[in-house]
C-alpha cells in the first residue's frame, strides 16, 4: 500500500545551540496556533545549511521521542538565513 507523502511545514528558528547539535523551531498552524518542535542537526537534509537564529525552514512534522515531549521536526531544510537572504546563496 502506498502511503500519502507528508506536506512540509514552514517555520523559524527560536533556538539553536550549536555545540550540542539541536534547537526549536516555531511554526504557526491554520488558526494562528503557535506550534514548537525539536530539531537534531542529524534531521537537516544534506544540502541544507546550518540552522542560525531566526532562519527560516521547512520541515515534516515527526512525532515526539517520547510522552510529554516536543514534536519532532524531520527533513529540516533551510530556506532563508536571519537575515532574510537565501540560504546557501552566494552574497
């Protein structure tokens, strides 16, 4: 059976922590409802940049490692750096 591929979803970085490889990323649902997820450098595409703060991104919605915690957010490509150039072009 074959299943339905998952929409991307768009958000921002809130939070990157470089050294230890993981931040958040926000990302607004239909209605307005502010949605966070987690993010692991190991769920960056290949050919995507580095997160930075206030980049943009898009993102599959994956479920939480665990009870309690943020969703996951999966094959994390980034769009636009902060400073709202695009990512990975050349200035």
């Amino acid at each position: 059976m074959e299943t339905a591929k998952q929409s991307k979803l768009c958000g921002h970085v809130r939070k990157w922590v470089g050294e230890k490889g993981w931040g958040l990323i926000n990302s607004y649902a239909p209605g307005g409802i502010l949605q966070k997820y987690f993010v692991h450098i190991t769920s960056l595409v290949p050919t995507s940049a580095t997160p930075a703060l206030g980049c943009r991104v898009l993102f599959v919605e994956g479920p939480p490692r665990s009870d309690g915690e943020l969703p996951v957010a999966l094959e994390v490509e980034v769009i636009s750096a902060s400073n709202g150039k695009d990512a990975g072009g050349v200035e």
